[in-house]
C-alpha cells in the first residue's frame, strides 16, 4: 500500500501545480500600470487656461508730402555765370551778371556737406553786364571760396526791394528754397536763377 501523505504536508505535485498557475497571473500583474485617483478630481474637468487675444498694432497712416516749392522764373535774369573757371579753398569768387531791370542782388549757395551760406546779399544792380562784386572792391567786400571741396549749388536772386536773405546756417534743399521762395513772394519781378562752382582741392 503507498503511504498517505503526512498531515499539514502539501504534496509536491500539488504546489508544482499552484506555482505554474500563478507565475502567469504575475506576470500579468506586472505588466499593467495601476494609476490612483484622489477622490475629490474623479470626474472633474480642469478649465482651460485663458488665452490672450492677439493685438497687431494698426499700421501708421501714410505721410503726404507737402506742398512743392514754387520758386520764381529767370525772369529779369539775361546773364549770370560764376567766375573763374578753377577755384580753390580761399579764390576770390566774382558773379558776371546782365539783367533786364535794376535792383538788388542776392548769392547764397549750398554746399557739399548741405549747409548754406549767403555770398552776396542785397548788392545793387543796374541794367548792363557787369561783375558782383565790382572788380577793385575792398578786401572786406570780396567772395572766397570755402571748403569743403566738391560741387556748390547756386541761387541768385534779383528783387526790385531788398530782402532779409537770412539764409546762413540753412540745411538742405528744400528748406533752402522754402526760404527764398518766401522773401521773394510778392515782389513784383522777382527772378531766381540757379548755377553751381566746384572748389578742388589743391
């Protein structure tokens, strides 16, 4: 007869048997990820974080341009050159000039670097040819050229009156024309002329 087992002994078929059903089940275990919940979030919704309106800034309103400058015709102006041909810091400059009616006439001049000087203001003029200033004139009255080098643009301008021709210091065209369009407007006969020079370095 085979021996019973002993008591509270599990036979060795037996727990070979429990061991090989219960290596699956951990397995299975092991490979599921358990998440806990606290039980005041179960079931709520998380609101949505607000979101800012996008601002494009409004785009700047286009400039017009002012009104253009209106300067006046040759007009009383028959003749005007500028003297001599070559001219270096420190030349004595002379205005050949032959015009219509007598009066007074104003030089200025812009410059390379945009600034403006005034070379003759108010001199008299009569109805020939003739060279402002006069040749023979003092030293306190005659024109020299300035640096710095390079093309010098020129306006003369006649007028029956004087004008304040308040043009030193001036930078730039435009502002440079918006100034003598306004001493001329007005004065009957006034005339505007444009020239230019070059001053070369010695």
């Amino acid at each position: 007869m085979a021996a019973e087992p002993a008591a509270g002994k599990v036979p060795m078929r037996s727990a070979l048997r429990t061991w090989s059903l219960a290596l699956p089940l951990v397995g299975l275990l092991a490979a599921c990820t358990v998440t806990f919940v606290p039980d005041g979030d179960a079931g709520a919704t998380r609101p949505e974080a607000p979101t800012r309106p996008i601002v494009r800034p409004e785009p700047a309103p286009p400039t017009r341009p002012g009104p253009a400058v209106v300067l006046p015709p040759e007009g009383a102006f028959l003749q005007f050159e500028v003297a001599p041909n070559t001219i270096y810091p420190g030349s004595v400059l002379t205005f050949r000039t032959r015009l219509s009616q007598a009066g007074f006439l104003t030089v200025s001049a812009l410059g390379p670097d945009g600034q403006v000087v005034v070379l003759v203001r108010n001199a008299p003029v009569a109805v020939r040819q003739q060279l402002v200033p006069p040749t023979g004139s003092p030293p306190a009255d005659r024109v020299l050229a300035s640096a710095p080098t390079g093309t010098w643009r020129v306006y003369a301008q006649f007028a029956t009156v004087r004008t304040p021709a308040r043009y030193d210091g001036i930078t730039g065209l435009e502002a440079w024309q918006r100034a003598i369009a306004a001493d001329l407007r007005g004065i009957d006969g006034a005339s505007l002329v444009e020239a230019s020079y070059e001053v070369r370095r010695r």
